[in-house]
C-alpha cells in the first residue's frame, strides 16, 4: 500500500506539474536558499502547462468542486491529527514497524463521509489505506476494483506519517489524490501541525495556503537536499540504506523525516 500513496505525494511534487518541496515551518529558517529535492531532469523538460481541460480530464469546474472537497476533508482529518497526536497504537499491520492507531481510521472515516456526501459512493469510489490489506497484491487487487466501478477514485492516505505521530513527532500529514479514468487530476497534502496546505489541479499550477508554489533551481546534484525514507518491508530496507550511502557523499544532505507526504510537498 505504501507505493500507492506515494503516488500521490509524487504527483503534487514533480510529474504532473512544478511544486515547492519547502519542509514544513518548523524546519524553515528566513532568508536561507530555497530548499528543493534534486530532479533536474524534470526542471529542463517540464512541459508547458494546458490553458484547457484535455477530453481525458474532467472540466475545470468539476476539478475546483473536487478539491475543494479534498481540502475540507483534509482540514476535518488534520483537526482530529492536531488533538490526538501521541495516540496508542492499537495494532500492527505488514510487521511490528508498520503501526496503525484508532486516529488512523477516524480520519478516513471523516474524510469518507466528506465526499460520499458531496459526490455519492457510486460516481466516486473510495480507496483508503486503512481498508486495504496488507502486501502489493492487495493494493493491486483494491485499485483495479476501485478503478472498474467508476471513473473518479480517490486514494487517501489518512495519516502519512503515522510512525512520527505515535511517538507524538509533528511531522505527518492528511495526503488526498483523486484520479479520473485512472489519471490523477486533483491532489493535497494538509500538514496540520504547520498548517500548510498544498493543493493542485492537474495543469493549473500548485498552491501553498493559495500562493503558487514551484520547485527551485537546482539543477547539480551536489546542491540537492535528498528526501529518503525507512521501509517498514525488511526486504525494502536493505536497498534503500545502499542507495543512501550512495548518494551521501554527491549531494547536499540527506533527510528521513518519516513522512512522503511532508518530504515531498
């Protein structure tokens, strides 16, 4: 389940359109450069956005009720974040390292019930982390169910972060991608410890708290600040610390903050 939801964090972050990779405020310092995560090959050839909605996406005003949908949602779940940080783990998922605590189902549920009001559960199927099984397979089996029962999706990752959140790190956040005839089209992240929201609509740019937002200028590996991470899979984690050692010595610096969302946004 975990590389399902980081699509969603890879979607407001570089593939579909340019956005700040700033880390939350509590890690901001003023008048430092702006710090990015390295991907020049995205910054030379990063297409012209559309002034138009292509047939295969929704129309804009569809897209604009979506996230705005999105937003209060993420906003209802980051309240419920904000109370409960610290929160007991009730029970592990993949193993011992993959937590789930009962914050973790009451901001999926919130965020359900805030688009099944809006748009029905029959146009808009619900994918959420916390009902979904363990293991590829079962993401794979999830997806492709919720992709054949209608055009729009939306995949939800109630708590990303959930690790920093038991241990009362406010370093997590509200990840939210909606995906029409299998094409993300809308996306946001709501850190609500720092109280940022990041929102995009496919070709329309990304938004921190409404201002623009885009990636930096970096285009040399050794002025990249590397986002890694600490796979809960056994298996993951071998080849992802090589891969950081590897990349230590090229780049700025390297960072685990725990949480994709917050490290990609």
């Amino acid at each position: 389940m975990q590389k399902l939801f980081l699509i969603i964090a890879h979607f407001l972050s570089a593939e579909a359109f340019p956005i700040s990779s700033k880390l939350p405020n509590i890690m901001h310092r003023p008048n430092l450069p702006k710090r990015t995560f390295f991907n020049s090959a995205h910054q030379k050839n990063t297409p012209k956005m559309k002034s138009a909605a292509s047939s295969d996406e929704p129309d804009l005003k569809t897209m604009d009720r979506i996230l705005g949908t999105a937003k209060k949602a993420a906003h209802r779940a980051g309240e419920i974040m904000r109370n409960e940080n610290g929160a007991t783990v009730i029970e592990t998922k993949y193993n011992a390292k993959d937590l789930l605590t009962k914050v973790d189902g009451m901001c999926q549920e919130v965020i359900q019930k805030e688009v099944e009001s809006e748009f029905g559960s029959e146009s808009h199927s619900f994918l959420g982390e916390e009902s979904v099984g363990s293991g590829a397979e079962a993401s794979k089996r999830a997806l492709r169910e919720a992709l054949d029962k209608s055009d729009f999706v939306w995949i939800v990752d109630p708590i990303d972060g959930t690790t920093n959140f038991v241990h009362s790190m406010p370093l997590s956040a509200v990840s939210i991608g909606v995906t029409y005839r299998g094409k993300i089209v809308v996306g946001c992240i709501y850190d609500p410890f720092a109280d940022e929201m990041f929102s995009a609509i496919i070709g329309k740019g990304s938004f921190m708290n409404g201002n623009p937002i885009k990636v930096g200028a970096q285009s040399e590996i050794g002025a990249a600040l590397v986002a890694a991470g600490s796979p809960p899979n056994l298996l993951n984690l071998a080849p992802s610390l090589r891969g950081i050692k590897a990349l230590a010595p090229k780049v700025r610096s390297i960072r685990m903050l725990g949480s994709a969302a917050v490290m990609l946004a």
